[in-house]
C-alpha cells in the first residue's frame, strides 16, 4: 500500500521549491497522511520513515533537517490526541 501512496505522489505532484506556504502547507498536508498510514499497523519502522524522508526532500525540496523535524511532528500528533 505504501508503494501506491508514493507513485502516486510520485506521478500527480509536480516538484517543488518549499519557499512559500502553499508548498510547505502541502507537504505538511502529505506527510500527515503518510505517518498515520504508516503507522496504521502498529509499527512505524525505519524502512517507512525513510521513504517518507525521501518523498519530502525529493518532491517538495525540503532539507533532510526540515523533512525529519516535520516527520517527528506528525508522528507527534496521534499521541497528544489520545
């Protein structure tokens, strides 16, 4: 299923710069739903954050910093909601 959610992230999203809020909001928006489909089985395990961290720095132009910190964030927010 994951393979899926990347090409077609892969296929639909042209790449961008990540210097203005649209493209930061999107990818924000994107890694949401990555995290928590990854972590829909229990287990969110290093083979998915990596493919996470590249579908950011590849399509959205984030840095490998900003892409972790905003991975760490949306893993972050399942918890505060329990």
């Amino acid at each position: 299923m994951f393979s899926k959610i990347k090409a077609f992230l892969n296929d639909s999203l042209p790449a961008t710069s990540g210097s203005n809020a649209e493209d930061e909001g999107l990818a924000a928006a994107a890694v949401a739903v990555l995290v928590e489909a990854a972590m829909l089985d229990g287990d969110f395990d290093a083979a998915e954050r990596a493919t996470i961290l590249a579908i950011l720095v590849d399509r959205f132009g984030l840095s490998t910093d900003d892409a972790d910190a905003l991975i760490e964030e949306a893993v972050a927010q399942p918890e505060s909601a329990n």
